[in-house]
C-alpha cells in the first residue's frame, strides 16, 4: 500500500516495530519511524514528528495485528491480552493520536476481518478484537467530523494469516491487496474493500453472521482434515 502510495506522489510515513526496511527503499517522501503501536507516548511522537515533516494528515490506516489460531482451553490471557492490545488498543491509540491533524476531508481506516463479524471456531481472542474494531469505528465516526471506516481485505497471505489453517493457496498476494485498497482509499462510506466481490461477500457477512460463521468454521475443519 505504501509504495503504491509513493508512486501517486504522497508523503508516507510507516509506523513499525521494525523499520529494518528502510535500507530497501530510500525516498524523501517516505518516512519510517520505530514505534509500537501499544505504546501511546511512542506513537503520538511518532504522529508528530510526521506531522513537522509533511504536514496534516489526509489518510490514516491501521494495520498492526496479531493473530492465534487455537481454541479458548489452550490459551491464557497473556496471549488474549497481547491480541488486544495490538488489534484493539493499538487501534484506539492511533486515532487518538492523529485526531487532531486530519486536514478537512481526511480518512482514517482501520482492518477488520470478516471473522469479526460472524465469529470463527479457534479464533475468539483474534475475531473478538476484530468484533471491538467494528464497533470503535462506528462511535468514533460519530464522535469526528472526519470520516473513519473499516477496511475488510480477503483472506491474504501475511505473517498474521499463518496461524490460519488454510493452505496458501487459497490466500490472496500481499502485494495485490495493498495496491487495490492503495487505489480506494479516498473512497467515501464505512466499508472498504478491495472489489465488488469481496464487498458483496461481507456484505452477506453482515446479513447473516451466524450462518456464515459455522460455514467458514466447515470449510476450515475440512481444510485441516484434507
């Protein structure tokens, strides 16, 4: 999304745990900053910083995540606690960190996942961030003039999707989905989604989520017995 960013002339910044990337791509419109998005006092450094830098902010994304593919029983709250805190409180973090510098008609985004929507077996700590992500955007919408949607991407083949249990093959490229959402990010509504496709198909997500969940949970236990 970055680099498709770069190449229709903005100013990026890039919040990480590692930046280690900056020794790939050199750009005086890409600024890479070390922070952790638990951290609020790093991240609203980090917010202005970007802010002296390029100026206010037109678009906002947060993508931080971390996910676990196991059932409640084999799980602790440490690990719950660490998926809320990156998927939820590192959320809650940035847009109150960058609430203050959004230029008229800017947009902040933040992923979702459609497990949010109609829950997934061995996935409650991951869905139910995802859940609370929903439900975020839409008070904070009420609480900003500026807009603040979801973005549902397919499933994609990122470090977080490994824990899930479906081959790769059925996971769309990283590079794919990010050029796609790169190019509809001004696009106004609280729903983002990297075609029509995937818009009809959470669409049905949010009509019936029950259904949809027990369906999405058949297809992964056949996956794993296959």
């Amino acid at each position: 999304m970055a680099k498709s960013r770069l190449a229709l002339g903005d100013h990026v910044t890039i919040l990480d745990l590692d930046i280690t990337i900056s020794k790939q791509y050199q750009d005086p419109r890409l600024l890479l900053i070390q922070a952790d998005v638990r951290n609020e006092e790093e991240v609203t450094k980090a917010i202005e910083k970007a802010v002296t830098c390029f100026g206010a902010l037109d678009i906002v994304i947060h993508g931080a995540c971390v996910c676990a593919y196991a059932c409640m029983e084999s799980m602790t709250s440490k690990q719950v606690s660490a998926i809320w805190q990156t998927n939820y409180l590192g959320a809650w973090i940035l847009v109150k960190a960058t609430s203050h510098y959004m230029s008229k008609d800017g947009r902040i985004w933040l992923f979702s996942s459609g497990v949010g929507i109609t829950g997934l077996a061995g996935m409650s700590a991951y869905a139910s961030s995802k859940g609370a992500i929903e439900a975020l955007a839409k008070c904070l919408r009420l609480e900003h003039p500026f807009q603040i949607g979801i973005i549902h991407p397919p499933l994609t083949r990122t470090q977080a999707a490994s824990c899930f249990p479906i081959p790769d093959a059925f996971k769309k490229e990283a590079s794919e989905v990010g050029q796609k959402l790169a190019r509809r990010l001004e696009k106004k509504g609280f729903l983002l989604t990297m075609d029509w496709k995937q818009t009809v198909m959470m669409q049905i997500c949010y009509l019936f989520p029950l259904q949809m969940g027990k369906w999405l949970t058949s297809l992964t236990n056949r996956a794993l017995s296959d």
